[in-house]
C-alpha cells in the first residue's frame, strides 16, 4: 500500500531538463536552477534530470552530482527529482545510480543499454541489479531507436512484480501497447510516455502521463493537456494538443540543440551544447523564433526579467 500511494506522484507531464553550459563549456547551475524554479511554479510533478534531454553522455560524474544538488536544493520537497542514471554498462549504471542516491535524488531513471545489443535476460539482469543497488524507485526507460534493443512486453512484466520499479518512460511509440500492458501490470506500476507526438493518444488510451520535451518550454500548456485528459475533456485535449503541434515538431528534429535554442528566446539560458551535439544553424533558428511567435505569449509563461 505504501508503494502504490508513493507512486502516485508519478502522472501528469514532466519536463526531461536540458543542461545549460555556459560559454566556456562548463555547466551552469544559476541557469540550470533557473529552469528548475519555472517548472516548479508551472506545477509540474517532478523534473528529469541528466537524461536524454541533459546530454547525459557528455557529463562527468562531478558534473551529475552538482546537477542533481541543485536541483534538490532548488525543489526544496516541493517536486520530485529524477535523475538518469543509465549506462550500457551494469557496472557504470549502478555507480550513476548510487551517486544519484547519495545527492538527493528522489528516484533514478535507467534505460535499456545501448550499443551492446543484449539479450531479454541480459536486460532483466542488468535492470535488476540496479535495483538491488539502491532504495530508491526505478523507473525504467524504453527508447529502441537509441538503444536498437526494446524491453519486451513479457520481460517488463517480470519486473513490475517487484515494488523496486516504480514505472517505464515507454518512446517506443506503441500506443496500443498500452491495451497489452494495462490487464498484466500491478496498479501501482505507471505508464508515462516517451514521446510528445503521441502523448495525446497515450494519455486517452489510459497512460498515467509524459515524460516530455515540450512541457519544457510551454509548461502550462502541457499541464492543461493533462488535466483535460484527466476529466474526460478529450476536445479540449485536442485543441491545446493542436496549438503546439508545430512546437513539438520542431523540437523534435534536432533536439537538444532545437530544446536549448527554443529556451534561450525565452531569456531562460544559452544555446551551447556540447560536442558532438551542435547550436542550431540559421534556417533552423528561424524557424523556431517563427513556431515560438505562433504561440501566445502568455501560455509560454517566460522567466520575469
């Protein structure tokens, strides 16, 4: 019972956090806690943080524990802090895991390994022994066009039999996955999505939330999409779902870089990534200053000056 009202903070969109560097390369944690305190007061459930969105292959094992401090500092209870914590090695992945624990972190996320292309039941034994490493929730991460391997529905189920994973972040894009899972998952166990295209049809399809690129930069926009979801409002769903179509499409094509850029017309940090992830060429930030314009300026809730 305990596990199943714990989590119950997992629902509703949360931002995947971009690392802010500042121009010598360096991250930047005034920016960083910046973007923090915006979700915060956007009402979001949690943030995460040194994951797909935070360059997390690039960052240093110093640079994850100043990320996920500031960021607990910052939060102050108000808001969960997930931190990525995944490796394509088992070992590396329980190191991320233990430091995340050790800073503060109120649940990791770990994805399927990449690169190494294991086997179902290297993937179960690499998730398991995560788990085994820490006391904090585990939320697994599904993205087979990173990883070139899924998480098989049968090897998913396994593993939600233990109260150790809290949830999967599923990008595989599968909506009607959703059906399959539903009647083989414990109550407890949540469904975010992976990805903003489908999160709409996720969300009316019975999934618990999204683990999202665009509540980034139009917050409340996202959390109203929720909401109307939520209370059966699926027109209303729609229509804010429409008027960030163009947004969701644009971050989605060179993303970091789209992400970063999108945040530094908002005044809320610079757009240096770092190698080999690099800033937006001419055309592209055209493009995105025009899809910014397109949306009020209010549902865009930008930082004060």
């Amino acid at each position: 019972m305990v596990m199943t009202v714990a989590n119950a903070w997992l629902a509703g969109f949360i931002p995947d956090l971009p690392t802010p560097f500042d121009e010598d390369g360096a991250v930047d944690l005034v920016a960083f806690a910046r973007l923090c305190e915006r979700q915060i007061e956007a009402g979001v459930p949690a943030v995460v943080i040194c994951e797909t969105e935070g360059e997390a292959a690039t960052l240093v094992a110093a640079e994850r524990e100043s990320l996920i401090r500031t960021a607990v500092e910052t939060a102050r209870g108000r808001i969960r802090v997930i931190a990525g914590a995944g490796s394509n090695d088992t070992r590396r992945a329980i190191a991320f895991t233990r430091l995340a624990e050790a800073a503060g972190a109120d649940a990791v996320m770990s994805v399927v390994p990449y690169y190494n292309k294991p086997m179902q039941a290297g993937i179960e034994a690499h998730f398991r022994a995560i788990a085994g490493s820490t006391a904090l929730p585990v939320i697994l991460h599904d993205i087979p066009s990173r990883t070139n391997r899924e998480l098989a529905d049968d090897t998913l189920v396994r593993l939600a039999e233990s109260t150790r994973f809290a949830g999967l972040r599923d990008a595989s894009c599968d909506v009607a996955r959703i059906a399959r899972l539903r009647p083989r998952l414990p109550p407890r166990f949540r469904l975010l999505s992976g990805d903003d295209t489908t999160a709409l049809a996720f969300l009316a399809s019975g999934g618990d939330g999204c683990v999202s690129l665009v509540s980034n930069v139009a917050p409340d926009l996202c959390r109203n999409i929720f909401s109307s979801c939520r209370q059966g409002r699926f027109q209303s769903a729609r229509y804010l779902q429409n008027r960030i179509a163009r947004l969701t499409a644009e971050l989605s094509k060179e993303s970091p870089a789209s992400l970063k850029y999108a945040l530094s017309l908002l005044g809320l940090m610079q757009p240096h990534a770092r190698l080999p992830i690099t800033e937006l060429d001419g055309p592209s930030r055209d493009q995105m200053a025009k899809v910014l314009a397109a949306i009020a300026d209010e549902d865009l809730v930008a930082a004060e000056a």
